[in-house]
C-alpha cells in the first residue's frame, strides 16, 4: 500500500465492503469499479473471496503481477480447496499467466479470474481457469476461452462444490481429508536423487515401508531423477506443481522425501506446497517414538528428537533471536525462540544425566556376567531380518516380533542353555537401517553399547529380502563405523524357507560362509548352535534336554532393556 493517496486507500478499504456473488462473480458496476481503482493507481488489484461472496484478503500488486500473502490453513482441514476464488485485474490486456495457474493450484484456490482493463479504466474481457478432477484432462486445470466481462454465467460456488465432490469420490470424506478409508493419513512419497533410477527404486520402497510402519497410507509415489540437487526446493517449480496435483487427487495431506533435508528446505517446501512436509529422519524418528516402550528408549527416543527439533527452530526475526541487553537494548528480554531454544538445551542435559545412569547400570549388569565367566553373543543385523525370532526360537521367550520395521527397540537379554554343559548371553538390539539419523545414533549410544561388550556378533539377514546384499553390506558398513569390525562375527541367512532354489543357489554363492536357517521353522538352527560354541568360550552351565538341535529348557534373565523404575 506504499505511494498511495488516502482517496485510493479508500477506495480500496470500500472493496471490502462488498459482496460478490457466486453467479457471475460480480455485478457489473463492481467490475467497473474494481477496473477503475486499479488503473487509477497503475497496478494490479485482487480480492480473494469466499464462498459468501466476503472479500478476506485485498492484495495490491505491481504493474505485471501480485503477490498472495500467507493464508490460514483452517479451510484445508475441512475441504480439499481453500474455498477461496482470486479475482484481479490484468492492465496490459493478457491472459491468465503461469504465475496465475502456478499460484492457483499450490494454494488450491476455488478458481482464478483475470479481469483485463482497458485504456479507458473499463472492464474489457474475462479469462478464467478452475482445477480438475482426476482423469478429465491432460494438464491437471482447465483454462476457459475469454469472454465479454458483462456476460459471466458460471455459478463459480457451484463449480467449487462439484469439483471437491468428484475429488472425494473413491471412498475420500469430505469432512476428513489426508484420510484413508482405514482411518491413516495419507501421504505422497517423494524421492529426488542423482543416484541410479534402481538404486532410487530400492530406497523408495524402503521409505514405503517405513511409512507404513509409522502408520500412514501411502496414497502415490513420485520419483525425480536430477543432474544436480536444488539447494531450495530440492527440484523444480514444475515437478513441484506436478507434486501439489498429485497430492490433491490422492486426498493426501502430508509430503515425505526420501532423504534428509536442511530446516530451509522443509520451510520452503511446505510454503509453496501448503502441505505437511517431512523427510526420512522425522519418519525413522516416529517409528521410534511409537515403539519405545521402556524409560530407557523414551528417553533416547526423545533426546533424538530435542537435537533434531533443536535447529528447526526458526523465526522470521531473525534481529530478534537473541537475548536483549545492555546500553539500546533494554526491555525486550527473552524471546519466544530463545525460550525454546533454551528449555530444549535443559532437557537434552537432564536426559544425558538420566543416561549415563541407565548406562552406568548396563555397565554393572555385563560386568556381572563378565565375572560369571558367561560369554555375550549379540544378534545385530538390518531392522525386520528376524533378530527378535530368532532370540524366541533359541531361547523359548516372548520377546515382541512383528513384521514390521523397528518393531523393538531396547535391548534384550537371555540366557542360553546348551547339553554340553556350557551356557552363552544372548542379547537382541535395535535393528540398523541405511542412513540411520545421526541423531539416533547418538541417542542410542547405551543401546549399541551392549554390542561392545560381545564376544561374537551373529549378523543376521532377510534371505528373502530383494536387496539382502545391499542390506548386508549396510550392516557391516555401521559395524566398522562403531569400531566393532574386529569382533568375531558369523552371519546368517533368516528366513530361509521363503527363498527359492534358484536364488538360494545365487545366495550360496554371494555369501559361501553364510549360515542359512528359518528361525519360524528351526530348520538349520543346529549348524548356528554349533557355530556359536565353536567360536566363544563356554563357562559351566546346566544340562538340559535338546529338542530339534537346539536348547529346550532356558532360563530367562531379564531383559537388560528394560530400566523402568
């Protein structure tokens, strides 16, 4: 509103005060009186309208363009468009412009209506476009032909109705959207890569089940190959605009890439797209957060999370983010980011204090078995490659195994029992995935420390599992980055008996040193066993009977895991 006279402001405040009806969009004196003031003042006029014909934003632009300001988000929450329709003012005689197309379909507008003005400050011609529904053409909205500005017969509340109607058709409530019909949210999955289109492949399906995992329905999948990132959009305005059409004809809600990415790229991605955006870290982190279930792994889980929300805390204001004081800078005191900042910093400290004695009590209970003579064998391997069965099937437990990924996340130990009089620790821990967060990581500290204390790592994989090589590969990669690459180790093809003959022979041949074993049906667990004694030494235990090659009778020793006061 900077250079104008108190008149046009006025002018312009009495646009507010009108209502414009769904039946045309106007009357005919107000497109004449909205053509005036814009050429009066040289620029571009426009009003966002609701479906009562209200204007809620009045937005003055330059000669060629404007810009819509930020909009609440509350109408998405109850409709799959905003349930505002753009109308303003072209000067120069054109058209609908990408500009105009591009903002109508990120910001889900109702429709957008150029009215052209002409040298004599009057209405001249009408352009306008609405969205589409799913398969009724090839670009995802429809331009219509100009038309006189006095001859308008499109009932535009109608159109927005009927459209939001046929979106919601296949089974998507009106009332609920991101929904699916099982109650999750839907989500589109995004990957953008420079890598190998199978290599991206691969990924993707693993971010699909993760999603699934975290309880979400996967609605699409888009996938990008580029030469070269995009620092602030990760790709480009086009793709991007393709995703946001994707997303609505879906009825999604939320956008997950595949991939970390930097607290400016999730603010601007979720600016231009007006959807939730989060990346494969926030996802894992989820996970984690819904399958924590001891003191220890809620408070590992959530210090993961504090040092990833840590630098994701921004404010526009960036002169105001930090504490005022001193000679002019008096009065303002703490800001609410740096309040924020602060209380995250407390706790992060009071959850490393609470640690380091959870871990102090792991440090206890292995040095107790140390003493024992009770050697330590930890099952490691790729998150979902059967640890948690296998630890059942050996040792006769109970211990949570599910199909999914990161189904347990504490440490869990057990005392096995063999008939040759010797008995080991067997100890489960938290599965490992490619690119696990460094925030996790670190968190998990106390958990990967049971590692540290093995005498033998049995690595264990998915047989059945198309990228085993690559998952394996994965696991060895964080062993050595833990300094574990020393540690005996034996590894274990799982889940033998949902292989074919055929790729159990190329499997044999990838890894000849494997064990192949079903943990589900205990074929193959007395060539481990035996393995196992062969590799560790063995204090005195006692004798119990061996049904189908392995120990029968065990007792448990409580899960090391498991700290809850």
């Amino acid at each position: 509103m900077v250079g104008l006279k108190p008149s046009q402001l006025k002018a312009l405040e009495r646009l507010g005060t009108r209502r414009y009806p769904s039946m045309g969009g106007y009357t005919v004196d107000q497109a004449r009186e909205l053509a005036a003031i814009s050429y009066g003042i040289g620029r571009q006029v426009g009003l966002l309208i609701d479906r009562k014909g209200r204007p809620a934003h009045i937005i003055v632009g330059s000669q060629k363009g404007i810009l819509i300001p930020e909009l609440d988000r509350a109408r998405l929450s109850a409709g799959r468009l905003r349930g505002l329709r753009l109308l303003h003012t072209h000067l120069a005689g054109e058209g609908l412009n990408e500009e105009d197309l591009t903002d109508m379909l990120f910001l889900r507008l109702d429709s957008v209506v150029a009215l052209t003005v002409d040298g004599m400050a009057q209405p001249a011609t009408l352009h306008m476009a609405h969205l589409l529904p799913p398969g009724a053409g090839d670009a995802p909205y429809d331009v219509l032909p100009p038309q006189p500005f006095d001859r308008v017969e499109e009932d535009f509340n109608a159109l927005a109705e009927a459209l939001e109607a046929e979106l919601a058709r296949e089974g998507e409530r009106i009332d609920a959207p991101g929904k699916a019909a099982s109650g999750r949210e839907k989500a589109v999955l995004v990957s953008v890569a420079t890598s190998p289109k199978p290599v991206q492949d691969a990924s993707l399906d693993e971010l699909a089940a993760l999603a699934d995992t975290a309880g979400l329905d996967v609605a699409e999948r888009v996938v990008q190959r580029v030469s070269a990132i995009n620092p602030k959009f990760l790709l480009g305005k086009g793709k991007l605009a393709e995703i946001e059409i994707v997303a609505l004809r879906a009825g999604a809600s939320l956008l997950v890439f595949d991939g970390e990415l930097s607290p400016s790229q999730i603010r601007n991605l979720a600016e231009v797209t007006q959807l939730r955006v989060i990346d494969r870290t926030q996802l894992i982190l989820d996970i984690f957060a819904q399958h924590a279930a001891t003191r220890s792994g809620k408070l590992q889980v959530e210090m993961a999370q504090l040092k990833y929300l840590q630098p994701r805390l921004v404010r526009q204001d960036r002169a105001m983010s930090r504490l005022m004081g001193g000679i002019g800078g008096r009065g303002p005191g703490e800001t609410k980011l740096e309040v924020d900042r602060r209380r995250i910093r407390e706790r992060i400290g009071r959850i490393k204090d609470e640690l380091k004695e959870l871990r102090k009590r792991r440090a206890a209970a292995r040095a107790g078995r140390a003493r024992a003579g009770l050697p330590v064998v930890s099952l490691v391997g790729y998150t979902n490659a059967g640890k948690s069965t296998l630890l059942n099937t050996l040792t006769g437990s109970a211990v949570l195994a599910e199909n999914r990924l990161f189904a347990t996340l504490d440490p869990t130990s057990r005392r096995l029992r063999f008939p040759s009089d010797h008995e080991i620790i067997l100890t489960d821990t938290v599965g490992f995935i490619r690119e696990l967060p460094k925030e996790l990581k670190e968190a998990f500290r106390a958990t990967l420390e049971e590692l540290e204390a093995a005498d033998l790592l049995v690595a264990v994989a998915d047989a059945s599992h198309p990228e085993v090589e690559g998952q394996a590969a994965a696991v060895a990669d964080i062993l050595q980055e833990m300094e574990l690459g020393d540690t005996p180790r034996l590894f274990v093809l799982n889940k033998w008996d949902a292989v074919s003959e055929e790729r159990r022979w190329e499997l044999r041949n990838l890894f000849p040193e494997a064990i192949a074993l079903s943990a589900k049906t205990r074929d193959g667990l007395a060539t481990l066993t035996d393995a196992v004694l062969s590799r560790v030494r063995s204090g005195p235990g006692v004798r119990v009977e061996r049904t189908n090659g392995i120990a029968d009778g065990v007792a448990e020793e409580p899960a090391s895991g498991d700290d809850t006061p």
